[in-house]
C-alpha cells in the first residue's frame, strides 16, 4: 500500500514546471475583464 505522507515528501517539482510557471506569470497578459473594460473605455470616448 502506498504511504502517501512519504510520497509527499519525496515530491519536488520539476525545474521545466517552475520555468514555466515564472514566464507565465512575468507576462502581463490581458485577460477578458480588461478587454471589456478597454472596449468600454474606447466607446465612451467616441461617444461624447
């Protein structure tokens, strides 16, 4: 039977994962609320 408390322990993320996770999280992505918001933005302006 595996000893998940021990398996856990064992555990280290890879090096590619962490890479991975630090150049997605560098990037200053713009997601979907932004790009409402910047659509809004643009029709107020050309609305007044």
């Amino acid at each position: 039977m595996l000893d998940f408390e021990e398996e856990l322990r064992k555990f280290h993320p890879s090096i590619e994962v962490e890479d991975a996770e630090e150049a997605i999280f560098s990037q200053d992505l713009t997601d979907i609320a932004d790009a409402l918001i910047q659509v809004l933005e643009k029709s107020k302006k050309s609305g007044e």
